[in-house]
C-alpha cells in the first residue's frame, strides 16, 4: 500500500497537464494509463489547438515544442456550389489556431512528467476506484507485471476518456447524449496539405474536410452513415467522394496513401456533475464533442487547467475553488456544444431530399459571409473563448 495526494487515472493530454502542474507545485501525485508508453505517444488524435489554451500551457511550462515548432492557421475555406469562401477569423479576432497533433503533445508531456521524477505507471488493468464519499478514497489496480497494488489519496482525477472505469462511478443520469444521426469516415493520408488553412466541403452528396497535420500527413473526413464499414470505403471511392464534395477550380487534392479509415459515429454526451465526491472528471471522462468543431482537445485541456489549479488552491487551504469545478468548467462545455450544434446545421444542411433544410443551410452560409457582425460572432467562437485562470 502507497500513498500519494492525487491519483490521476488516463495519460492523455488532460491528465498529463493535470499530472505535470500537480507535480510542480509540490503535491505528490500518481499518474495511471491502461496503454503503453509507446502506444499513446503515437497514437494519432486530435491535432487544432486553439491560441488561449496554448498560451496557458506555455504560461505553465507545458509548451516548449509547441511554440517553437507548431504551424499556425489563420484561415480556413468553405466550398460550396463550385466555389471558395476564404474566412479569415485571425482579422477578425487577431486569434489563430496551432497545428500540433496530439500525439506530440502528449509525448512532450510524458518526457516533462517522468524526467522529473514524477510517477508513471503505464500498462496498468482492472483500475477500482474505492471510498469515493469518504475522507480516505484508494485505488487499486494491476500493474505491468500482474501485482496489485493500492494507492490512499485525497482525490481522485479522472481523465481516462468515454471507455475508461472513472466515469462508470457516476450514476447513468448524469449522463446528456445527443445523437446526430451521421457518421463521418475518419482518413489520414500519407499527403502533403493541399490548402493553407482547414478546408469545409458543403455538398449535396454529404459534407467533406480537410484537416493538415503536418507537412506530410493530411486528415480528410467524408460524412457517410454511422453504420457505414470501411469495408465499402476502398480508395479509388475515397478519393472519389473527396474530389467531388471538396472539388473546385484551382483547388486539387494532393492525393497519396490511405493509412487510415475510421468511422466515427457522430454524437455529443455530457456528464453533468462532472464531480462525484472525490473524484473529479476531466476531459471526455465528462463530455465528448463531435469533431465538428474540433473542440475536444481544447475542452480537454481546460477542464485540466481548472482542476490542477483547484486542486492546488484546496492542498493550501482554500476549498472553494474545488467545490466550484464543475460548474466553472461547464459554462464553457455547453457553449462548445452549443457551436457544435450550430456548426452542424450548416455542415449537414443540404440533403437533396430535404431542399427546405438546404435552403436553410444557404441562407445562414450568406449571412455569415455577407455580414462581418455574423462573422465576428462566430469567429470568436471559432477561435475560442476561455475562462479567467
């Protein structure tokens, strides 16, 4: 039996921050993934982060590598009807995105965490949670070699995503979900970017994007049903479905090889508390955005930023923060959900079966591109509005 103030479950980015700004202040933390090292580090995600969160991280110590080598956006491009509509949020805001997948962020946040000294426990099974309404909660669990092993804390951090144990300790009410009824086939493909900036494809055959990830990797999605299989998806219909929805004078697709396809069942969920005595969820462990708005990853990290700070308020003695997490962090989740939803109608609002829903779909792309307050709104959105740390 062992001891630490904080056990952190899942070593993705929101329990990495969590883990690496907890380790920092002096207060002794474990930090628990069921993968291997090897495996998240390379594991391909989420890969925009938006200029608040990177800011914060590098405030903190946390973005080195970011900042010295990510790329970044200022714009992107709607098609549609033949066309381009360039949107240049960066003037209207003077925000932008960074390209960092984030698999290199989690990789530079393990180094930071074990070079200095803190503990790592990957490759871990059968994680219980146990006294979660007591003074005195535990964890136990079987590491790498079999043995199992129990850590005593204060709290619990739950950042071990939808299919971790953390958040199966919430009651099945806590749980809102929300289906969106499509799917969208997720690509990477071994291709050099074939645009500056995120490319959005409106078409009546469903919608379409283009996604850089670095200067040799490109992320595509095709909109397709939710109980689509790859099997139907080989690449001569890829690129042909690509081609059409994202086709238009002067814009060619640098095609090359397919080296991933996923479907992605679209829909959103969130748990509401995301505080459960003393565990704390961040991350998907509490709410999942649909990669519509490529939300997820900036959610995840200021859910993170949160609870490492009201943690570390608690450990000196001011309990109020802590008690507050879950309502701080969930203005911002519900408004993300809320362009989420926004941003959908637009993307999958012209379905020749349904020309009123299209004409919809047209009318708020013309508003939005005709009229800069329209734009600005949601530009602002867009680029993403973050809580005072």
């Amino acid at each position: 039996m062992a001891r630490a103030d904080v056990v952190v479950v899942g070593a993705g980015p929101a329990g990495l921050t969590v883990a690496n700004l907890l380790r920092d202040r002096g207060i002794d933390c474990v930090l628990l993934e069921r993968c291997d090292r090897a495996f998240i580090e390379r594991r391909p995600r989420a890969g925009f982060i938006e200029e608040w969160a990177v800011r914060e991280l590098d405030r903190r110590g946390l973005a080195d590598r970011l900042v010295r080598e990510a790329e970044t956006q200022t714009t992107f491009e709607f098609r549609f009807e033949g066309a381009r509509h360039v949107f240049d949020y960066a003037e209207l805001t003077g925000r932008r995105h960074f390209v960092y997948p984030q698999q290199n962020l989690v990789t530079d946040l393990v180094a930071r965490y074990v070079d200095r000294g803190g503990d790592a426990r990957f490759a871990v099974r059968d994680v219980a949670l146990h006294g979660l309404h007591t003074d005195s909660p535990s964890v136990t669990f079987l590491d790498e070699s079999g043995k199992r092993l129990r850590f005593d804390c204060d709290f619990v951090a739950g950042c071990d995503g939808a299919r971790g144990v953390t958040r199966n300790h919430l009651p099945a009410d806590a749980i809102t979900r929300h289906d969106y009824g499509i799917g969208w086939l997720a690509l990477l493909a071994e291709a050099p970017p074939s645009a500056d900036g995120v490319v959005f494809g409106i078409h009546p055959r469903g919608f379409a994007a283009h996604m850089a990830r670095s200067s040799e990797v490109t992320r595509f999605y095709l909109q397709c049903s939710p109980a689509d299989d790859i099997a139907n998806w080989p690449d001569e219909r890829v690129w042909r479905e690509l081609r059409a929805r994202l086709g238009v004078p002067d814009g060619e697709l640098v095609e090359g090889a397919l080296i991933e396809k996923r479907v992605l069942d679209m829909h959103n969920y969130v748990v509401q508390p995301m505080s459960h005595g003393r565990l704390h969820l961040a991350g998907e462990s509490a709410h999942l955005v649909a990669p519509i708005a490529a939300k997820g990853m900036n959610l995840a990290l200021h859910d993170a930023l949160l609870l490492a700070d009201a943690l570390t308020a608690h450990n000196r003695g001011d309990p109020g923060r802590l008690a507050g997490y879950s309502d701080d962090c969930l203005q911002m989740v519900w408004q993300y959900q809320e362009f989420s939803q926004w941003l959908s109608d637009i993307f999958h609002g012209c379905p020749p079966t349904d020309p009123f829903r299209a004409e919809l779909a047209r009318a708020r792309l013309r508003r939005l591109l005709g009229s800069r307050a329209a734009a600005t709104a949601f530009a602002e959105l867009y680029t993403g509005r973050r809580a005072s740390f």
